[in-house]
C-alpha cells in the first residue's frame, strides 16, 4: 500500500500522515523533511537563494522517488501539486488523500504560527485564499479521495480516511 496525502499548507498533512501511518503500520515520510535533509538547509534559505524553480525540480526529483516506495504514507508540501509530473506520480502510483480545508479555518489554525513563511505576509489570509483558488483543482486532479478536515478530530479523521480508502476499492 501506497498513500500520498496533499492540501494546503497547515491543512494537517504531516500530523494525519503520522498517525495514518501507525494505524496502518505503514512507514512515514514527510517530503519537506525529506527534501530539507537532501539540501542540508531550510527549505525557505534554499527558496531565497536559489529560487523556486530550482526547488521545484529537487521536489519532482524527491516525489518521483516516494511515490515509488512500498508501504508508506507520504505527506506532501503544499504546492507540490504544482507541477503536472508530481500529480501524475501521485495519483498514477498512489491512493492520493486530499485533505480539504477552507483558507479561513487554517488562517485561524495557523495565526500565531511564526515557522510558517506562507504567512509572514502582510494579508496572510488573503494569501491563503489565493493558494486555495489556484491550488484545489490540482489538488482535486491528484486524489482519489477528498476528505474535509473541518471539526473532526485526528483521530477521526484518520479513521475516516481509512474507511474512505476501503470503500475507493470496493468500487473499483
């Protein structure tokens, strides 16, 4: 079993990765960790001097090798839906989760998160709506399974996910 989680950034994909993983006793791997062992720095001092484009080839390079690995959960950065390579990797070799949540629920998750340079802007909000417009319909293109990740608890949602998952092969 192979699963890939994607979504907005702060939408829980390395929280609900984890926990997925252990209830599935599935290995975990979280592609920014990844990402920022193989660069040896942050992905943010990498972004300011390299650039994007430059980490959006090491991040196609990372998701091509995930995706290929048995066993695993993969939580996904935020834009790496970006690139049409990593949302053919997704969705072609994985049970793609898009974990769905509404800009305003993670601006108020998220308000106090200073780590996060998504929102060291100066209408982190409106930041995140313009993602959201941009970004859902990938993300909606990559999965194979949308699941709202509003009230619910981890939990739960890791619960509901699974099911989710179950019910997808049933009706294939």
């Amino acid at each position: 079993m192979r699963l890939a989680l994607v979504g907005l950034p702060g939408s829980g994909k390395s929280t609900i990765g984890r926990q997925l993983a252990r209830k599935l006793n599935l290995e975990v791997f979280d592609s920014d960790l990844v990402i920022e062992q193989r660069l040896g720095c942050s992905i943010r001092e990498f972004f300011e001097r390299e650039g994007e484009s430059a980490f959006r080839a090491i991040e196609q390079e990372i998701i091509d090798d995930l995706t290929q690995r048995s066993n695993c959960v993969v939580s996904t950065g935020g834009g790496v839906v970006l690139h049409p390579a990593n949302r053919d990797s997704l969705k072609g070799r994985c049970k793609t989760v898009y974990l769905h949540c509404a800009p305003e629920e993670i601006f108020q998750r998220l308000r106090h998160d200073q780590n996060r340079p998504l929102l060291q802007v100066a209408n982190p909000l409106e930041k995140l709506q313009e993602l959201y417009a941009v970004r859902d319909p990938l993300y909606r293109e990559a999965a194979h399974v949308v699941v709202q990740t509003g009230r619910p608890s981890i939990a739960m949602l890791v619960n509901l996910i699974v099911t989710r998952l179950e019910l997808s092969d049933d009706a294939r």
